[in-house]
C-alpha cells in the first residue's frame, strides 16, 4: 500500500528536479507548495485552525529538541 507521505514525497522531488532543470529556485518550488497546501486546508477547515496547525509546526521544527515524553 502506498503511503500519503510516499507520494507526496515523489512528487516533491519531481517538482525540485524540474525546477533545477529550468533554473528554479527551490525555495520558490517549497513555497509554492506550501501555498498549494494552505489552499487545501483551507477549503475544508477554519482559518484558526490551519493557523494552530501552523504554529504547532514551527514550535516544533528543531529536530535537536528533546520533550518530556521522549525521555527513556
């Protein structure tokens, strides 16, 4: 079976592959994305809670950070 996260993942790396043959910047492709992605949550859920969404994500992008649940 094939994951969602599989996908996305190839079709990622398509995206920045043709990006790099067309002289794109990656960051404009990620961005792009990432726009493509609000405008998918936002067809279906509240502003407030893509925003939530949102902000739990960037607290926790530091992939250095130990939690308290994490603890052995």
């Amino acid at each position: 079976m094939t994951s969602a996260t599989s996908i996305a993942k190839s079709h990622f790396a398509a995206a920045l592959a043709e990006a790099d043959e067309a002289g794109q910047g990656r960051d404009a492709v990620a961005r792009a994305f990432m726009n493509l992605v609000l405008e998918t949550y936002l067809a279906a859920r509240p502003v407030e809670d893509v925003r939530r969404e949102l902000a739990n994500l960037a607290e926790n992008l530091d992939p250095d950070t130990d939690y308290v649940f994490m603890r052995p």
